[in-house]
C-alpha cells in the first residue's frame, strides 16, 4: 500500500500548505544553495583554516574516515549522518531541503498537479463550479 493512500485529503491539505507556505524563501535559496564543486565539507574546511585532521579529531574519527567523508560527499554518496557529524565539528549546522524543480513546477502546489490526476480533476471541478452561477448549478435548489 502506499502512503499517499493513507494520509486523509484534510491532512494532506494541511501538509501541502505548510510545504507552500515555505516554497517562495526555499527557491530564493536555490541559487546559494548550490554544492561547490568539490564539497561543501571541503569548502568550509578550508574556508576556515582547519586540516582533515583539525576536523577528524573533533568529529572523533580518523582522519582517513574524515576524508572519506569529503570524497563521500564528492561522489553524492555521503550519508545525512556523517554530514552532519562533520558539520557539528566545524560549528556548522546541516540545512537542508527539497524544491520543486524550476522546469517541473514552482510550487509544491504545482508539483502535486503535475504528479496527482485527481488533483488536476478536482481543481477543473472547483474552477467549473466557479464559473457557473449558483443557479446554473445541478446542485442548485
């Protein structure tokens, strides 16, 4: 069974608007949000004057497992955890988030359209019922 099946329409609702209330500050980030070619792990690092093994002691690894996280993160094969182990021993916090692609859609709203056909149908309904005058209605008394 899959999970969309079980989250009621109100509480999908409820989801969806609390993701849109946040899509317009989450794209202007995008730009700044891009990863510098080789890391951000590397690019902190070196940014802030520390070594691997600066960064290595105070994570508590070696410092072969302090470069395996940055050629981990290099490749894209960096777990959240170790991310964020390396980023608590540079005094950095792990932000980070989902966007909607721009060529997809802008919204959260919009990418729901785009991947759920009810969705799409139910919106026609609703703009169809707008336009018809409350006495042009089938529903009407």
């Amino acid at each position: 069974m899959q999970f969309i099946n079980v989250i009621t329409k109100e509480f999908r609702a409820i989801i969806l608007e609390g993701l849109e209330a946040k899509a317009g500050t989450l794209n202007s980030a995008r730009g700044a949000a891009r990863v510098p070619s080789r890391g951000w792990l590397r690019a902190v690092r070196e940014a802030i004057g520390l070594t691997q093994a600066d960064v290595a002691q105070r994570a508590g690894v070696k410092r072969q497992s302090y470069a395996q996280f940055e050629r981990a993160e290099e490749r894209g094969s960096i777990t959240i955890g170790s991310l964020r182990r390396a980023a608590d021993a540079m005094d950095c916090e792990l932000v980070y988030y989902l966007a909607p692609r721009e060529a997809v859609a802008r919204t959260f709203a919009g990418l729901a359209q785009v991947h759920d056909p009810m969705a799409r149908h139910l919106d026609a309904t609703e703009h169809s019922m707008k336009l018809k005058g409350p006495a042009d209605r089938d529903d009407a008394p």
